[in-house]
C-alpha cells in the first residue's frame, strides 16, 4: 500500500527554524542596541519546548514501530586466502519483515557465510538459514528458526520509497561495530542517487569482486551510519522501513529503496534468486545534442545477444519493440536496465538503432543473467584453492568454454608451490593425472578418493593454461604436515641467561666501558645454580678468550663458545663483580629443547596448533615438574576452538575424554574427538594461574 507522508515533520522543523531565528535576531538586537524602555517582548521558549517535545514523540513512535524488528546478525564466514581455507566472523544488521520470520539485510553481510545468528531486541538469540542471495542488489533474506522462540516475533513493515523526498527527516538503524542496536537521525539529500561512473563499467563492486547497483538508485542520507550498520532500516518519521543501509561513512550514507527490496526479497523467498535477462551490452544517456534521443550503447559482449544481433558499440538505441528510447540522464539508466532484466529469458526483441545517421534494426534475442560463481574450495594436501569458471570470468579470460578449474591461491611450500613447473594463481587447472575436469565438482571427487585411498597418494601430472599456454608440470605428493621439526643435536648449555653489555652501556654502569656479557637469570634446578655464578655478574671472557660483544648481534655469541666444550664439563669465567675481577668454574647441562624445537600438532578441524612444554616455558610461568599439558601456540578466532574460547598462551591439561600430560597424549585425545564426533567437546585449561572450563561446539557438517 502506498504511504503517505505526512507534512507535520517538515512544518514542525519549519516552525522550530523560524523560532530558533528569532530568538537569534533578538539577541544580536539586544547586544547591539541598548535595552529598550519598553517590556520585553514574550519568550518564544516555551513554544521551542513544545516543537521539542513533539519531536520526540515522532522519533519515539517511528522508533518503537521498528526498533523491535531490528536484529544483530552475527555470520561466521569460510573465505580462502593464500591457497588456504580461512575462517572469519562479521557482523551486521537486518529487520524482520514477516510473521514467518524472514529477515531482510544486505548480501555483503550473508556473502561467504556458513553459519548465521540473529539477536533479537529482547536479546534471544536464534539461528538462522539463507534463503537466497541477490549480489547486482546487495540484498539477502535469512529465515530465523522459530522452534526456540520465547513470546511473539516483532514485524516491521515496509514503505513506499518512491514517495521519498529531499529534506524527509529519516532514522538510521542498526548495530554499529558489532555493538547494542542504535538509532541516528538525518535528513534526505538526494532520493535518486546513482554512481555514474560506474554505469558504463557494470556496476560498482562488493568487496568480494562482484559487481552490485546497476538496477539501484540509492537514497542518500546523512544520518550516521558506521560498519555493522550495513543491512539496517533506514525508516521514516511514519514508522515504516523506506531503504536497508548499504553503504556509508564520513557523514554520508546511502540506502536502498525499499520497494526494490521488497521486490527483490519477495522473489527470493518464492524462487531462491532473482532471474533476469541481459543482452550483453552497456548504456549511458545521450549528452551529445547532435545525436538523436534514445540510449547510448557504450560497450559490448563481443559474444553477446546484442553483438550477435548486429549491435555496435557507438551506437544509439532509439527503440525498442516500437517503443520510444529517451535516456537524458544517469538516474534513468538503472530503470532502463532493470526493464531489461524483467524480461523473460529468450525474449526476441526489435531494436531500432541510429549509426553515423542512419537508421537500422536489430533483432536481439536476451540471455540469461547469470551470477558471478563464488563456489570455492580448498586442496589442502594439494596446497591450493580453487572455484569454477564463471561467465565473466571465461570473458575476461578470453577463453572459448568454462571447462576446467580457476586456480585462485596456491599456499607457499605446499606441493602445488613446489611443482615443477610451479602451479599459481590465476592458472586454469585443465588436466589431473591425466583425467580433463570439466569443473570443481569432479575435482573435489578426486581429491576425495585421493585422500580415501593410500595407494592413490602418487605423483600426478597436470595440465594448466597460463597466459594461452599449456603446461604440463608434476604436482609431487607428500604428507599433510610435517609437525615434528628436527631438533639439533645436544651440546654443552650453561643454565643461565644473559644481556650483551655494550661499551656504551658500560660506561653509564660505572665500568671504565668494559664489555661483556651480564647474567640476568640463573635457571633453578641446574647446574649453574649450584656454583657461584649470580645475577648481576659480568662475563668477560670463558677459557681465557675475551668475550666483547660489538652489538646486539652478537648476543649469541657466549652460548656459541659454551656449546664447542663437552656436556658435564665446567667452563672457566672470568667475572667481573662489583668491580673486582674473579675466576670461577660453571658446571654445564645438557642443551634444553627451546620453544622453537619443540614438537607440534596442528589440526585443521578445530584449527588449533599446540605444542609441547618446554623448560623455558616452566620456568617463565613458574610451574611445577608435575605440571602437564600442551601449551596452545595459535588459534583461528573463528575456528571451533577460537569460538569455544580458546585462546593462544593457554595449558590445555584435558581434552574431550582425554587427560593431557604431553603431545602423545593430546594427540590420543584429539583422535577420540574426531572419532566420536559429540555435540560439544569440553576443554580444560590452565590460563593465568586459574583453572578454567570451556566448552567447544564443532559443526561436523562440514
């Protein structure tokens, strides 16, 4: 149904401006002029209080028809990077738009997403599922799950934006940075905003690559909007929703029309998508006055139905199907196109066309409209990512069909890094062991029973286009990962720490510019802690050799000489403490495994890599021998462990069933996870001294 809007919140604003400008004007008077004998005139102030209070009242009721239909969506993302699968999370906004609890927001915030949750504003969280995606728009329609709902779902319903104007007062809502739902007010400065210079080239585009706005004419707006605003109302003063944010920052904001989201939303809750038709070519208005009225045709498809129909670039549609063209301005294009779109698949069309003066007709026969593709996977073993061919993609390629695979990252040191030739991004993937692959699907099967089969772990020959090139290169096949690094052999250690002491340092200390090496540790339960060597002590040479450090650089260089003598020997210092020289014997240990040394597992199911606990890490963290665990080296925020809250820096001491001592027993523990497959996976940590619970909920659909 059409809305009305209603003329009171300009005259209210009216009214309050001409009040606000009195009161000025009286008040410059009288600091002018000296006061009048005469009464003062009335105070306008009450009045300005009333306008005030009024409103309040409308920004109150405009609020409370849809602040209770706002909700924060919380979407954790699968992207890839680097030839790797990376997990994310993001946030952003929507508003609930039926009684079956269909939610409206923007497809920049569902892009990628595996996962969805919504907040309501009565702070229940409920999850929800995509029902479909629509990129050229930017919008999305999630369906929350209404079998936990607690009490009755909020609605709010969309306006007539085409009865927008500039100057309509508008209120912007939605979870800025991830934060309690808000509200900001603002004015309408342009009803029709189009982008033209992105008209010619497709469209603007997602952060994602894909092109969005050809059909939009945006409502600007400068009512503040920052990042998790993005797929919020942009509602009216009469309490409906006339725009979803899209874009925004910097004072200005620029939302959607509400009836091409209605429209838009209401068809992918019927169908899923949006169909629509093309004809391969782009338009821009007519600004030359020597040529005729109609659409500017600016490029072309060199495939498309408009070039296969006779179309060139240049050229200006005057008709279509008899029907007069007249495009005079940029906001007229994103109509026209969208007119276009409508039309059913394999429309046949006549259009009339002026080249260089002289008329002509062309037949053109649409297409449809597909979506860039952004089905992707990771090859983990294989060290690369890849995704289908799509048909902007096959155009930019220049290539004559969508068979094989788009190489899109390729992850440093993995077989596909180390191919040879080297496999990389942007490489077509035509050929695997000898088998053509028409698309990801096939490759994926492979994959699978590369990894079900051992005896299918060989050595495969590929074949990839590059540049037009078909090269054949060998995509070696090892393990995994290789976790457990090679430790170096032992050698003499000296159980203490050390400081270079630079000249420069030495002077200011007192000590004639003396160099050396200062201890400031002497580890408890070696050796060195049984002799006379103390913090503080300055070493100046070992076996009578002068130790002078130059620089930080060579802060290594006492442990260097300490491990060329034999492991249970005693190195000879020479000390320099509180300004006498001494000579004293050090008892050497056994090297201990350092943190770098130490053995690691990484898994990519919970995406947690952990290691082992080495005795630099007892001593810094003042632990007991009897304390076990593995320490947790990094963790992805968005992972399994990463959302269970697991953090880097924590002693894992139990998993699941399994009690943690070592990486031995880890390992056992994190295989009986994976193999059980339960609902939730407790984890007990050491974090900060205090023993702490934590609960994981991996998602095995994956």
């Amino acid at each position: 149904m059409p809305m009305s809007m209603s003329p009171r919140p300009l005259s209210i604003f009216s009214s309050a401006l001409a009040v606000l400008a009195l009161t000025t004007g009286a008040g410059n008077a009288l600091s002018e002029t000296p006061a009048p004998e005469t009464p003062a005139p009335e105070t306008p102030a009450p009045e300005a209080r009333e306008l005030s209070t009024d409103l309040r009242q409308l920004i109150s009721e405009a609020r409370d028809q849809v602040f209770p239909a706002l909700v924060n969506v919380e979407v954790l993302q699968v992207g890839y990077y680097g030839g790797e699968e990376v997990k994310g999370r993001s946030f952003g906004s929507g508003t609930i738009i039926s009684a079956q609890g269909h939610v409206l927001t923007n497809y920049h915030v569902t892009s990628g997403g595996h996962t969805f949750t919504c907040t309501l504003a009565d702070r229940q969280e409920l999850e929800a599922t995509l029902v479909g995606d629509d990129p050229l728009t930017d919008l999305a329609v999630l369906q929350l799950d209404l079998s936990a709902l607690e009490g009755e779902l909020p609605v709010a319903a969309l306006g007539d934006s085409s009865a927008v104007e500039v100057g309509d007062h508008v209120l912007a809502m939605g979870s800025p940075f991830a934060l309690s739902r808000s509200v900001t007010l603002g004015i309408v400065s342009n009803a029709e905003r189009v982008f033209a210079g992105g008209l010619d080239r497709g469209g603007i585009s997602l952060g994602s690559g894909e092109q969005t706005g050809l059909f939009t004419r945006w409502i600007q707006h400068d009512a503040l909007i920052n990042p998790g605003n993005s797929g919020g109302p942009l509602v009216s003063l009469e309490g409906k929703v006339i725009g979803v944010n899209e874009l925004g920052g910097n004072s200005i904001g620029f939302a959607i029309p509400a009836n091409l989201a209605q429209e838009v939303a209401q068809t992918l809750i019927e169908h899923g998508q949006v169909p629509r038709s093309k004809v391969g070519a782009s338009f821009l208005p007519i600004r030359d006055p020597a040529l005729p009225k109609g659409a500017l045709v600016s490029s072309l498809e060199s495939d498309g139905p408009a070039a296969d129909g006779g179309l060139e670039a240049g050229d200006v549609i005057t008709t279509i199907d008899a029907q007069a063209v007249d495009l005079r301005f940029s906001e007229e294009v994103p109509n026209f196109l969208k007119g276009i779109a409508a039309l059913p698949v394999g429309t046949s069309m006549v259009i009339g066309y002026s080249r260089a003066g002289e008329l002509g007709e062309a037949t053109v026969v649409t297409e449809a409209l597909d979506r860039d593709q952004r089905d992707e996977a990771s090859f983990r073993s294989w060290g690369f990512t890849a995704r289908n061919l799509s048909p902007r993609l096959v155009v930019a390629l220049r290539r004559d069909s969508d068979q094989g695979v788009y190489i899109t990252g390729v992850r440093s040191g993995s077989p596909a890094q180390l191919a040879e030739p080297p496999i990389a991004a942007g490489d077509v993937l035509l050929t695997l062991g000898s088998k053509p692959l028409k698309g990801l699907l096939e490759l994926q099967e492979m994959y699978e029973d590369f990894l079900a089969d051992p005896q299918e772990r060989r050595d495969l020959v590929a074949e990839v286009e590059r540049d037009g090139n078909s090269l054949l290169t060998l995509l070696r096949s090892k393990a995994d990962d290789d976790q457990d690094r090679p430790r170096e052999l032992p050698k003499a250690w000296m159980g203490a720490a050390t400081q270079p002491l630079l000249p420069r340092l030495s002077e200011h200390l007192g000590f004639g510019g003396t160099a050396g090496f200062r201890v400031t540790r002497v580890y408890p339960g070696t050796r060195a802690a049984e002799s006379e060597l103390a913090v503080g002590d300055i070493i100046l040479a070992l076996e009578g050799e002068v130790l002078a450090p130059r620089g930080m650089q060579d802060s290594g260089l006492l442990n260097r000489r300490i491990q060329r003598l034999d492991i249970g020997s005693e190195a000879a210092l020479t000390i320099l403490r509180e300004g006498e020289r001494r000579e004293i014997s050090v008892p050497l240990d056994r090297s201990r495994i350092t943190p770098q040394e130490a053995r690691r597992d990484k898994d990519r199911d919970f995406e947690l890599e952990v290691r082992e606990i080495t005795f630099f890490d007892r001593d810094e963290r003042h632990w007991d021998r009897d304390v076990g665990g593995v320490l947790v080296d990094s963790v992805e925020p968005a992972g399994w462990a990463g959302l269970g809250g697991l953090r880097s820096g924590d002693l894992v001491q139990r998993f699941g069933a399994g009690v943690v001592k070592d990486i031995k027993s880890y390992r056992e523990a994190l295989a009986a996870a994976l193999e059980a497959r339960q609902e939730r996976v407790t984890v007990f940590v050491l974090r900060g001294g205090r023993s702490q619970y934590l609960s994981l909920e991996p998602d095995w659909g994956r």
